[in-house]
C-alpha cells in the first residue's frame, strides 16, 4: 500500500469531517456541562469504523470506576446518567460508499475503515477542546472499536 494513498485518502476523511465540527462541538458542550452522577467514572467514546458511510461512527459510553457501562434507572427501566444521545450526531452519512471505493479501486489492500478511524480521532480531539473538554473533571477517551488503545481526550495524547 502507497503510504501517500493513505495520507491522502486521511486528508479526504478530514476534508468530510471538517464540516461536521460545527455540529458536533454543541453537543459536546452540552455532554461537558451535565450534572452526572458519582458513579460517571468516565466518558469513552468508541469509533465502530465502518460507520462512516452509514451516519456518525461515534458512540458515547458512560462508565463507571471498573470500566463497565453506567446506567440510572427510572421506573425500573434502564437510561444512559445523560439527556445527550450517545450517537451524538444524527446525520446520513459522513462520506460516500463512493468515496471509499475510489482509493480501494486503486489500492484494494487498502483498510479505509482503519484509516477513517484513525483520521478522526484527532479530529474528534480538536472538538473536544474546543466545547471545553480540558476543563472536564473526569477522564475521557476515544478509540478504535476492539482496539486496545485510547486517546486520552483531556491530554490530547494516545495511551495503551
């Protein structure tokens, strides 16, 4: 695989996902400025990478201090500790099956979803800060579906 097929297929990822900054920071200010509950040990959010041309690949998690998803529970049912949709974003698509096609044409070894992930998490990173992320008093990470590193939101920095 090119390494400049990479590079460039990350740029058109980012190229996508630019516009959407406008959207997703609001909802990440309003996730930032939630009341949760103790129990919110921290936020982790997941990219299920073979999203992207079926709507927002980002999924948030509410987790507690061992690492287990947090629920409340209101009249015996269960509901995330907040009002945001853990999808985030309610749209189509972030890019085309065509998009992806083009590159994987030219280069079938190719893993676009790996390299959408990956281009995205610094991009969901600059987001982050920029609803006010370094201030959260809890921890925040983002990763690769089923991989095991993260990006630690609130250092801006990959952890293992």
């Amino acid at each position: 695989m090119s390494e400049q097929l990479a590079m460039r297929f990350q740029a058109g990822v980012l190229s996508h996902l630019e516009p959407l900054s406008s959207q997703l920071v609001p909802v990440l200010r309003r996730l930032l400025a939630h009341p949760f509950v103790p129990q919110v040990h921290h936020l982790d959010f997941e990219v299920f990478c073979e999203g992207f041309s079926a709507g927002f690949p980002v999924r948030a998690f509410f987790m507690d201090a061992d690492n287990c998803e947090h629920f409340v529970y209101a009249d015996g049912k269960a509901q995330y500790p907040c009002d945001v949709d853990p999808g985030l974003l309610k749209i189509q698509r972030v890019y085309s099956r065509e998009f992806e096609k083009e590159f994987s044409t030219e280069a079938p070894e190719l893993d676009c979803f790996t390299l959408a992930g990956q281009a995205l998490v610094p991009w969901f990173g600059r987001c982050w800060n920029e609803a006010g992320g370094a201030r959260f008093d809890r921890g925040a990470f983002i990763g690769l579906h089923d991989d095991l590193r993260r990006y630690d939101l609130l250092r801006q920095e990959w952890t293992q």
